[in-house]
C-alpha cells in the first residue's frame, strides 16, 4: 500500500483503507450476521409447538425457552457494544459469531426443556456480541455519505430476516429429513455461523480510543433488576403465583432504581456508566422509547400464539404455517422500504400513520377469525396480516432514526444501546404477558369447546356407526383426553391415541371431537388475545403524535 502524502499517520490511513480493499465481503458478514440473529429468533418461533411436543414439555416451559434468549441478550446488549470499544469489534464479532454457531448446535442436541433452556441463555449473550459491533463497525468503517446507504442495506436484512424467518422454520420442519424435526431449526443457523467465520478476516479491526473501566457492578445490578422482573412474568402463571415469585417482582422496581442511582452517581463524578441514565429526561427519547416497548411486546406476544393458533389448534404443518405469516412479514418489508419517502412527504407522521394501521391490524386480524369461525378458510385472512405488517413495518423502520435525531452526539452509542435492548427487553416482557392471557382465555374456553362439540357430536352418533351406549363412553373418552390436547395436561392418556382415519366408529368419534374442541378453544383464546394487542396498541398512537409534533417544533 503506497504512503499517503498528507499527514494522517500510517496505522491510521491504513486502517482508513482496509474496508475499501473487500468492501463487499466485509458488507457480506455484517448483514449476514445480521440475519443470523434476527431470523432465528423467527424460525424458532414456528417451531415451538414442535419443541413441546417433542420434549414433553408444557406452554410455560417452551414459553422459557424463548423469553430466555430474549432476556440474556437484552441484559448483555450494552456490555457487548462496550466489550467491543474496548476490545475490538472484529474480535467480540467473531466471539459472538463463534458462540453463536456452537450453541445452536448444542440447542439441536439437547434433550430436555431444561438444557435447552440454559444453552438459549448462553446464545442469547453471543447474540449480544453481535449486533452492537455491526452497528459499531459501519460508522467506524464508512464514511457519512455512505451510511445512509449500509443502515438502509441493514434494515433491508432485519426485515427480510423477519419476513422470511417463519417459512424457513416451516420449510425445514416440513423437510425434516432424518427424522430431526425441531432440531433442524437450530441447526440451521451452524453452515451461516462457519460461512460469517471464513469470510470475516475482511473485516477490518476497530476500537474506541476511550479505554475507561468498564462499569461491572451496574451491569451486575441491571441484569438482576430485568431478571427479577421477567422471570415471575413468565413462570407466575405456571406456578400459581407463590409467594417467592410475587416478592420477586416487587423487589425488581427497588433493585433497578438503585441501578439508576448508581449511573448517576458515576456520571456526577465524570466517569462512564454502564447506562447514560440522563438520556430518559428527554421526551422525545422516552416517548420512542415507549413507542418500541408497546410495539415489541405485542409483536412478539403476536408470533407466539399465532403460532399455537396455526399449529396446535388448527393442526396446520408448520410450514403451512410459516407461508400464512408470509404475507404480514412482505407488508413489513415493504413498509420499511417505503417509509422514507413517505416521510419525505409528510415528516415524523408516518409514525403515527403506522401506529394506527397497527392498531386496526390487530383488530382486523380478530374481526376476520371470528368471521371465519373455528373452521378457518385463510385466505380471508391474508389482507388482515398484510396491513399488521405495513402498520409495523412504518413504525419500526423509521423510529430509530426520529428518536436519535434528538440525541446529542457523544450520546448516539449509549442512546442505540438502550433502544436496542429496550426492544429485546419489550419481547421478553410481551412473552410473559400474553402467556398470562392466553393461558387465562385457553382455560376458560377449553371447557365451553368441548361441552359444545360434545353436544353436537351426540346428534350425530350414527354416521359413526354407534349405538348411544357405545356413543356415551366414547364422549367419556372424549372429555378424558381433550386437557392434553388443549394443553392443560403434558401427555394424553394412552387410550387417547387416537386418529380421525382410525377404523373404529369411536376412534373416530373421539379423534373428530378432539380436533373440533381444540379448534375452538383456540380460536376464541385467539380472538380474545387480538383483541386485548388492539386495545394495548392505541395507547401507542398518541405517542407518536406527540413525537411527530416535537420534531416539527424542533
């Protein structure tokens, strides 16, 4: 490499000139990271009911295993971007990308709920190696005019991630060769973790100049205060609220205000926090902090029992599954794509133009469920799902940009820090609820499912070649094995195995009216559930009316 004939020291100009001897492949492994991280969050999500099945566990287990992931990398978000100023970006990168890779394998070879449960928690942090560093890298590595393009190219890659997420974990577990079933979903992500490893030496190392000592004990006392608040969320409703869980969630408001004391105190003093707490004094930041929770918790709350809905209680493959999510997650690309021009045409109100295409989404998916009925023709559904997906795509694409325009410069880090883990956190914390209102509404209406479905049954008992003796304990069989089936039970009696091509009138009797009342049950747990995001969602509409009027003032 020739010397340059100005001033800039040598290591410097090099460093300068590295990104532009393989720009593409170093833009290769960082959008590939990307999409490593975020589809996989997606393709584990359709899986789920095959994770249950498959490791005899209940709701509330599976539930963990998704929540735990989301947890451990919202806790680890900050102090993997600190890890990487200090350390270097490529090197946390390829840690992250490394860790990543060895833990989907282990998640694909585990064998109980429990296993899996604390190898998603040690993938969760080297998720969080990952997605700091990206960012880092691209403003470390481009220059100003050019980043306008790479951010777009990165949104590009999450939101194709998220809409092609769903299909993919269905096109595996539909493929499932060698009988892998769920396994596959994790180790799908182990050829993308080797192909991200070979390619990343491209990648030129980085660092900030800032070297001060970085803030464990604010960490430490973060990642306590998010735990003792997520986990009652998540395991309450399982164990009926005891008193330890209950305390826990208590003690999570004082433990987490002393977090935000000690930031404090560190920025009084001139040193570097673990978390620049000053950032939430200002509205706008909180009001699009705010907006991403409201919006987080209910998306993921959506995709997880949407895919219950589908799987368990319509019996659709996963695949099938994934190709009806299809269609919300193109709205959402498509949205991200657009935004910028319609906010060109009418500034910071296309927050508030997605915000209420969101809401009426939710309500438009439930309006159309209960029209179709608990025997569902889904295509009627397609045009509800696209509109969710335009709604949120012209939220999240341009928020993070209208929330950090009002960010000071020495602040961009720590204010993309915290939005970011803000919207894992929103996740876990979405996970949790619905799991209380889900398994609420599931429970209430098993009962009415199978009452209904038995009543209708008892007047059909001779296409089933039964005699109203035979049919009376092939009712009893059936009352005996729907829990299992509607979830409030791990396994089913054996003599409820059991399918609608069985020979015998009762089996087929009992196969019928399982498959009927688990239909229902599900579908008005569903509706119910569209229903409360509906209503949860408005509130995110004033939100961003005020932000869109904050940045006109501005």
């Amino acid at each position: 490499m020739n010397q340059p004939v100005n001033s800039i020291p040598a290591p410097l100009a090099q460093a300068a000139a590295e990104p532009r001897q393989r720009p593409r492949l170093m833009l290769a492994v960082m959008l590939l990271s990307v999409f490593m991280a975020v589809a996989n969050i997606f393709i584990i999500n359709v899986a789920t009911p095959s994770i249950q099945r498959g490791l005899h566990a209940d709701f509330y287990g599976v539930q963990f295993v998704v929540s735990a992931y989301t947890l451990s990398y919202a806790v680890a978000l900050i102090i993997g971007g600190r890890l990487g100023d200090r350390y270097g970006r490529r090197k946390m990168l390829l840690i992250g990308v490394a860790g990543f890779t060895l833990t989907s394998l282990l998640c694909g070879i585990s064998g109980s709920v429990g296993v899996l449960t604390a190898i998603r928690v040690l993938q969760g942090f080297s998720a969080a190696l990952i997605s700091p560093q990206v960012l880092s890298l691209i403003q470390a590595q481009y220059p100003p005019e050019k980043r306008g393009m790479i951010f777009g190219l990165y949104g590009a890659a999450q939101g194709l991630a998220a809409s092609t997420g769903q299909l993919i974990g269905g096109l595996l577990l539909g493929w499932n060769p060698w009988h892998l079933d769920w396994r596959l979903v994790f180790f799908f992500s182990v050829p993308i973790g080797l192909i991200i490893l070979a390619m990343a030496p491209f990648v030129p190392e980085s660092r900030d100049s800032d070297r001060s000592r970085m803030d464990w004990f604010g960490a430490a006392v973060a990642a306590a205060g998010l735990l003792l608040l997520v986990y009652p969320l998540v395991q309450g409703q399982k164990e009926g609220w005891p008193a330890l869980l209950v305390i826990s969630l208590i003690l999570s408001g004082p433990v987490l205000a002393v977090f935000v004391w000690t930031q404090r105190r560190l920025l009084a003093k001139g040193r570097r926090p673990f978390m620049n707490v000053r950032l939430f004094g200002q509205k706008a930041f909180s009001l699009g902090l705010a907006v991403i929770f409201l919006m987080m918790t209910a998306q993921a709350a959506f995709f997880l029992i949407t895919a219950y809905l589908l799987q368990m209680g319509h019996g659709f493959s996963a695949l099938k599954s994934g190709l009806i999510i299809l269609p919300m997650g193109i709205g959402y690309f498509l949205a991200s794509l657009l935004s910028p021009k319609l906010a060109g045409k009418i500034g910071a109100h296309v927050l508030t133009v997605g915000s209420v295409l969101t809401t009426v989404g939710y309500f438009a998916v439930a309006l159309t469920i209960w029209a179709t009925g608990w025997s569902p023709n889904v295509w009627f559904w397609l045009p509800a799902l696209v509109l969710l997906g335009i709604g949120q795509g012209f939220i999240a694409a341009p928020l993070t940009n209208v929330v950090l325009s009002k960010v000071e410069k020495q602040d961009i880090g720590s204010g993309s820090g915290i939005l970011t883990t803000g919207m894992q956190l929103a996740s876990a914390i979405g996970i949790g609820l619905i799991g209380i209102v889900w398994m609420s509404s599931l429970s209430h209406y098993a009962n009415q499912a199978e009452a209904r479905t038995e009543l209708e049954l008892r007047q059909h008992l001779t296409s089933y070649a039964l005699s109203e003796e035979q049919g009376q304990t092939a009712l009893a069989r059936l009352r005996d094995c729907f829990p299992a089936a509607a979830g409030q039970a791990q396994a089913a009696p054996g003599a409820c195995k059991v399918t609608a091509s069985a020979a015998g009138g009762a089996e087929r009797l009992v196969a019928d009216g399982v498959s009927q009342s688990n239909a229902r049950s599900y579908t008005s747990a569903f509706i119910l559930s569209m229903t409360v995001l509906g209503f949860y969602t408005m509130l995110i509409i004033p939100m961003t009316v005020a932000l869109a009027g904050r940045k006109r003032k501005r």
